[in-house]
C-alpha cells in the first residue's frame, strides 16, 4: 500500500475559514490550503510552502489541530492540520496554477459543496472544539 504524509491548514478569522477551490474532475471541489509533504522539508517548512503555493500567503503555524488518517483502496494518507488565527480575512493571490480560487467561507455555507475529503470538516470541527496542540509535539 503506498503511504503519503500530507499537511493542511485550518485559517480562521472572524468565523470564516479560508479554502481553496479546484477542478477535481470536472467539478469545482473545496479544500484546505493542503499540499503533500517533500522529501527535505520538516512539517512546518512543509506547511509554509504549501500555504504561500496555494494562497501567496506567508504565515507560520500557531500550532496543530490533530493528525488524521484517510485509507483509500489505491493510497493511505497520514494529513497534519496545523492552525493559524486571523484578526480579519485576507485578500489571497494564488501561486499554484491548480487553485482557481481562494474563499472565506463559514462551516454552515460548506453544506451541500463538494469537498475534497470528510477531513476538511473534521478538521473544522476538532479545532472549533478546541483541538488546538503547541507545535512543541512535533519531534
């Protein structure tokens, strides 16, 4: 089975959540700023990287919301979800010519959207819950 090591961005501000929005197949999907994890890079130069290719962002990590698991029959993933806080939403310029578009977005307004995988909204959840570890864990 291959394995993969992921990492995504839960971005909040005022109660809305930052997400990206790609052709996934003919359908416009969302996701979090997410991206795979390079061969060199630690978790948080992985997570910058990702962050600043899919929304020209330059931020750094407040900490981690949680590891997460998705097995498909072709490939299991291992995704990171780190965090960061905003005073108030961003205007974003993707650098990934895969991204179409970044959006502000509340959790109710994701209802009935297609989204890249069932993790985005855990992801969302668990840190609306308080699922909030200092990066100190990582090792």
């Amino acid at each position: 089975m291959i394995q993969a090591a992921t990492i995504a961005w839960v971005i909040e501000a005022q109660g809305q959540y930052l997400f990206v929005e790609e052709d996934i197949g003919g359908v416009l999907t969302l996701n979090q700023p997410a991206g795979h994890w390079e061969r060199g890079e630690n978790l948080i130069e992985a997570a910058k990287r990702e962050l600043k290719e899919e929304t020209g962002l330059s931020l750094s990590p407040q900490g981690l919301v949680g590891l997460y698991h998705l097995e498909l029959p072709h490939k299991t993933f291992w995704r990171h979800v780190f965090y960061a806080r905003l005073p108030a939403p961003v205007d974003t310029v993707p650098e990934d010519s895969d991204i179409l578009r970044c959006l502000w977005l509340t959790p109710e307004a994701l209802e009935n959207r297609p989204l890249r995988s069932h993790l985005v909204v855990e992801a969302i959840r668990d840190f609306e819950a308080g699922s909030h570890y200092p990066l100190s864990v990582l090792r």
